[in-house]
C-alpha cells in the first residue's frame, strides 16, 4: 500500500474454507492493530493474537504496519511522533481500501477492527472519526488509552509519552488534546467489546473502564471483559482461551458470522465455546465483593475472571489472616 509516497506493508491472511471457484461467496474480515506504537507485525508464531485463530473460525485477517512501526529505518519509525492520530490512522484505512479492492470475496459490510494497548488506543480513535465510524460493523479495544493526558501521568512509561508527543501534557497540552480519543466520545456509535487486566500498570485500569462508561452512557451496544489477575497483556493459559472466545464471539454477533462458519454460504470452522470456570451471570448476587460479578447496565455486561489458582491463593491468605489474627482490646471512650 502506498500512502503519501510511503511504501506500507503488512500481511493478509485467507479465511479457512475459501473456495475461489464460487464467485459468490462473501468472508468477513477483521483488521487487527499491533501496539507500540513502536511495534510491528512480522513472520513470527505466538500466541497472543494469532491470525490462525481467527481465519479458522472464517474470517480473513489483515496485519499492517503503519508509519511508526519499527523494521523500516529511523524516519518511518518516527513518522507518528506528535501524529498517534494522524499518518498511522490513515495507512490502516488505506490498507483496508487496498485489501477490499484486491479481494473481492471480502465482504466490505462485514468488517471488524481490534487492537492491543496503543492498537486499543487506535480503536478508541476509530470510534469518533468520520472516516472510520460507519466503516466497521464493531469494534475491540483492549488496554487501549482513552484520554492521552491522563494517561501521560499515570502509566509506568512516562518517557514513551514525552518522546512521541515532544513533553508532557503541561509542556504541550494542545499535542495531547489533538490526539485524544476521549474528545469524540459524541460520535461514538459503533458496537464495542472492552478487554482490560486489573493488575495493568502500563495503561492503567481507569483507561478501560472510562471507554466502557462513555460507551454505556451513549447507549452504545457494548460489554466490558475485566481479567482481575491479569496485567498488561493476557498471558496465563486459561485466560487467553476465554479472551479469543469472547471476542470471537463477539465478533460473529456484528458481522453476521455463525459460530460455526465464516461464509454465509457454510463453510466450517473452528468453534470456541465457553471453556473457562468464571463468575458466571446467573451467579452474580452471590458473589463475594473482590470477585464482582456480571452486571448488566443498559445493553452492556461486565464480566469478571479470575483464575483457579488466583482463588486458591486468596483462601491461602484468608486462612493465614484468621491464624495470625489477634483480637483488639475495646477502646476506652474519653
């Protein structure tokens, strides 16, 4: 993809059970946004946001590499410095452009967007501009940043700020305003999934919440996903299957694509049901107050994970607590 004279690369990858000879078969697809920003998409297996898990439950995938992304010298690298909004913004949309005029089984009514940390903090950006509003059926932000200047102070990397917006917000207050998702709020509309660790000092868990009560107060469809022991990315076994199933599914419900198959002509794949033990809805009102349950709020839910091993640590605790526990001599009152 070529933007302003800058070459810009990424990877597509085809959806599971694509078949070229049927003309008339359409695929979803769904652009996921590396972090960073100084981050980028290469020929490399892992785990944590794998394109395979999605194409094998039908969608087709798209990886870019906007301006900042690191591989491609020092001035691409920089090309975002006081721009977090601006050039990396319009090389995702030109390569989405790009994918949907080379591919015409793409489905350009069936599209979802989804990142991690300064790919949430894109979604947030998404949600309220013009060019990206009406384009995406829904969207995921996870550990995404929603006010830049609040972030500024709080995150635990103040220099990755004072780098890519030229100082802190009280040196350069308009860099930080420009390129805050938080101002859009009043055009936010598109359905969105919100995924956030309770232990995340990197983009601090009043970020995540802030997206989902701005989304609930809009009335906009949305549910919020709080893994309580995880912190910056969602890394433990057991948690990472709960999270591709939860934003699996919650892609299939706006695209349109069954659980089952990616094509709305039927084509398998792989399906992910609920595989995790969690505080579940319907156990909500007997839940202790530090595992605070599912609760619905206009058309959203916030559900809360934690681990088998992060309860058992915390029965530890508790039991340690009473042994070692001594009581208190009544006050005197004066």
């Amino acid at each position: 993809v070529s933007t302003q004279s800058t070459g810009i690369q990424g990877y597509f990858f085809k959806p599971l059970g694509l078949d070229p000879s049927k003309k008339d078969q359409k695929w979803p697809l769904v652009l996921i946004i590396h972090g960073g920003p100084q981050g980028a998409w290469s020929d490399q297996w892992g785990s944590y946001y794998n394109p395979q898990m999605f194409t094998s439950r039908g969608y087709a995938v798209l990886l870019i590499n906007p301006r900042c992304s690191t591989g491609f010298g020092a001035t691409f690298q920089e090309a975002c410095y006081q721009q977090w909004g601006g050039n990396p913004f319009y090389d995702l949309i030109n390569g989405v452009d790009y994918v949907l005029q080379q591919y015409p089984y793409i489905d350009p009514n069936r599209l979802g967007a989804m990142g991690h940390s300064y790919g949430g903090y894109m979604i947030n950006w998404f949600l309220g501009q013009k060019e990206s509003i009406d384009r995406f059926q829904c969207f995921v932000t996870q550990a995404g940043i929603f006010d830049t200047e609040v972030f500024a102070y709080s995150t635990d990397i103040v220099g990755v700020m004072y780098s890519n917006f030229g100082g802190l917000p009280y040196e350069v207050p308009l860099h930080y305003k420009r390129w805050s998702p938080h101002r859009f709020i009043s055009s936010w509309r598109t359905p969105t999934l919100v995924v956030h660790g309770g232990q995340d000092y990197r983009v601090p868990l009043n970020e995540g919440l802030s997206v989902f009560s701005s989304l609930q107060r809009r009335g906009v469809p949305s549910k919020l996903f709080y893994f309580a022991d995880e912190a910056h990315g969602i890394v433990d076994p057991r948690n990472n299957v709960a999270m591709y199933s939860l934003e699996m599914d919650w892609l299939d419900t706006w695209t349109g694509t069954s659980s089952s198959s990616g094509s709305s002509s039927g084509s398998s794949g792989s399906s992910f049901g609920p595989q995790y033990d969690s505080v579940s809805e319907s156990e909500s009102e007997s839940e202790s107050d530090d595992q605070e349950e599912t609760r619905s709020e206009k058309s959203g839910k916030v559900k809360v994970f934690v681990s088998e091993e992060k309860e058992k640590e915390r029965e530890r605790e508790r039991k340690r607590g009473e042994r070692m526990s001594i009581p208190r001599r009544p006050r005197r009152l004066h």
